[in-house]
C-alpha cells in the first residue's frame, strides 16, 4: 500500500481543516475526499458505496471500494482547488473593501466643510447687504408715500377750507344784498319824504304869500267881530308837527336800519366763530387721521419687514433641512448597501459553515469506510 497525506486550508473566517490519511488498499493507490462548493453551491457525495450485511458484518466489494476511493479523490482534489479560488476571491473582496473605506471613510465622521465658510459668509454678507438695501429702499418708498398722502390730505383740507369759505362769502354776498335791497328802499322813503317835504314847504310859502297879498291892500275895511284864527300860528303849528313826524321817522327808520347792521354783524361774527371752531376741529381730527394714517403705515411696513425675515428664515431652514435631508439619503443608502454586503457575507458565512458540516460528514465517512 502507499500512503499519502495532505494539509488543510484556511477560510471562511479562519476554519481550519486538516487531515492525514495513509491507507492500504488492494490496488495500492492513494484516495482522498473532497467536495465541490462555491457561491450559491452545495455540494454533492459522487460515486457509489455498496454496503452489504451478512450476519452483522458490513462489507464493501473490492471493485465497489476502488471506484469510491477514485471518486472521493477526484472530490477532494476539486474541493482543494475550490479552496485556494475562494481564498483567492476573498482577498481581492477584503482588497476592495479596504479602498471603499479608504475612498468613503466612516459614515458617523463629520465631513470637513471649512474650506466653504469663507464663500458662505461671504454670501451672507452679500445677502444682509442686499436685504439692507431692500430694507431701505421700501423705507423710502414708505416715507415718499407718507409724504404724497400727507401733501394730498393738505391739499383737501385747504380745498375744503376754501370751499367752506367761498359758501361763506356766497351766503354773505346774499346777505349784503337783502341788506342793499333794504338800504334802496329806505333811501327810495327818504327821497319820498323829502319830496313830501318839500311840497309841503313849497305850499306853504305860497299860502303864505297869498294871505300876503291878501292882506296888503288900500282898502281899509274894519269889520267889528270876533277875531279870526291866527293862521300863522296854525301853519307853524303844522310845520312843526310835520317835522317833528320827519325827524321822527327818520329816527326809527336808523334805528331800524342799525339794528338791522347790528344783528348782520352779530350774525356773521358768530357765523364766522362757529366756521372757525368747526374749522379747528375738523383740522385737529385731520391731524389725529393723519397721525393714526401714519402709525398704520409703519405698523404695515414693520409687519411686511417681518414677514420678509419670516420667509427667508424658513427659506434658509428649507434649505438646510433639504441638505440635511440628502446627507441622511446617502448614509441610508450607504447603510442599505453595508447591510447587503452584510446578508451576502452572512450567507457565505452560512454556505460555509454548512460547507463544514458537510466535510465534518465525509471525513466522518472516509473514518468509516478507513475503519
């Protein structure tokens, strides 16, 4: 017989097999054992081995024993060069997996971001300097637009001014007609008294110079009665009456005529005070328009300022939350692809450790059938 003997192989995780073998055979040639097995493979038991009984004793043919051994060598000889393909296999995947790690590095370590800060606060800077001028920009506006409406609520209040004052002066104008319309007519009585007057006078001068004429004469009558009226007396009598009723009505025709300039006059100063007080209020509740105008424009202002800080801010957090958002994309996609690196390893690991088994069985069987 001859005998042969083989070292063993390390893989998957470093699993050592190792066995000798020296067996005499009837053909006086070497056997071993062996199986083939890979990614995805099992392994299959090749040749046959007939056993037979007879009273108890298990007995193997000699030509059955022969094609086993060749068998279970030609195995062990392809199990070997299986053995040295997958170590082969492994260091190239321990090879690739060193430079992802070199290339990608860990995924809890921070990325270095320091060689952007410059261009970053830069761009904020920018940013701050361009929303200032913004800011300041629609402050002008603000105030050019204060200034219009306040330049226009002016100009209506002088426009409403002058049109009350203009109503005034028409209301006046009327008034100072009636008042002329009053004074004509008083002046039309006075020019008809005085002609009434003057008739009156006129009359008498010249009954006056009839009973002259009358009494002048060179008839010389002397009539033995009673005394006539005294005819001069009368006339002087009615010459007074008449003017005392002239003066009379004169009098009361003034006093009617002031009495009536007085309560004119009363009339449009109080009209005049009444404008004016009404002129002051409504040019202090302007004011206080104009001020409540004003504070509504800058609460306005100050809420769209706020507003505008409100959206960038969310822009700038939108923005940060969506790089966030792609950071965690990759490292989740790199833990997708650790984790399937992690179930191949794992399932190799299996098919090994079932590969052991299987060899722990046929080196179980190559005892039996040495034995």
């Amino acid at each position: 017989g001859s005998g042969r003997g083989f070292s063993g192989r390390s893989y998957c995780g470093g699993v050592n097999y190792a066995g000798g073998l020296s067996v005499g055979s009837l053909a006086g040639g070497s056997y071993g054992g062996g199986n083939c097995y890979g990614n995805g493979l099992g392994f299959g038991l090749g040749g046959g081995v007939v056993v037979g009984g007879l009273g108890g004793d298990c007995l193997l043919s000699s030509c059955d024993e022969k094609v086993t051994m060749q068998n279970l060598n030609d195995r062990l000889a392809s199990y070997l060069d299986k053995v040295k393909c997958l170590e082969k296999e492994n260091a190239e995947l321990e090879c690739r997996i060193r430079e992802w790690y070199a290339t990608q590095g860990l995924s809890c370590e921070p990325r270095d971001y320091s060689c952007y800060y410059k261009e970053i606060e830069d761009l904020q800077n920018q940013i701050v300097c361009a929303t200032i001028d913004n800011n300041k920009i629609i402050l002008d506006i603000d105030n050019s637009r204060m200034a219009a409406d306040d330049f226009r609520v002016k100009y209506e209040t002088e426009l409403a001014l002058r049109q009350s004052v203009e109503a005034d002066i028409n209301g006046l104008r009327q008034v100072l007609d009636q008042l002329t319309l009053c004074r004509c007519d008083l002046e039309a009585q006075l020019e008809s008294l005085r002609e009434e007057l003057s008739c009156l006078k006129k009359n008498h001068e010249e009954e006056m110079n009839c009973l002259r004429k009358q009494s002048t004469g060179d008839v010389s009558v002397e009539v033995n009665a009673c005394p006539g009226p005294d005819l001069r007396q009368i006339l002087e009598d009615l010459r007074c009456q008449y003017e005392t009723l002239i003066a009379r009505n004169r009098k009361e025709v003034e006093d009617w005529y002031e009495c009536k300039i007085e309560e004119v006059n009363r009339e449009v100063i109080t009209s005049g005070q009444e404008v004016e007080t009404c002129n002051n209020q409504v040019t202090e509740l302007r004011r206080q328009l104009q001020a409540l105008e004003i504070d509504l424009q800058a609460q306005l202002s100050q809420r769209n300022n706020l507003e505008s800080s409100l959206a960038e801010t969310e822009c700038q957090y939108n923005t940060l939350l969506g790089e966030l958002q792609n950071q965690i994309t990759c490292v989740e996609q790199q833990l997708a692809e650790i984790r399937t690196e992690i179930e191949c390893q794992n399932q190799e690991y299996k098919t090994l450790l079932d590969v052991k088994c299987r060899l722990e069985q046929e080196i179980q069987t190559y005892r039996c059938l040495l034995e």
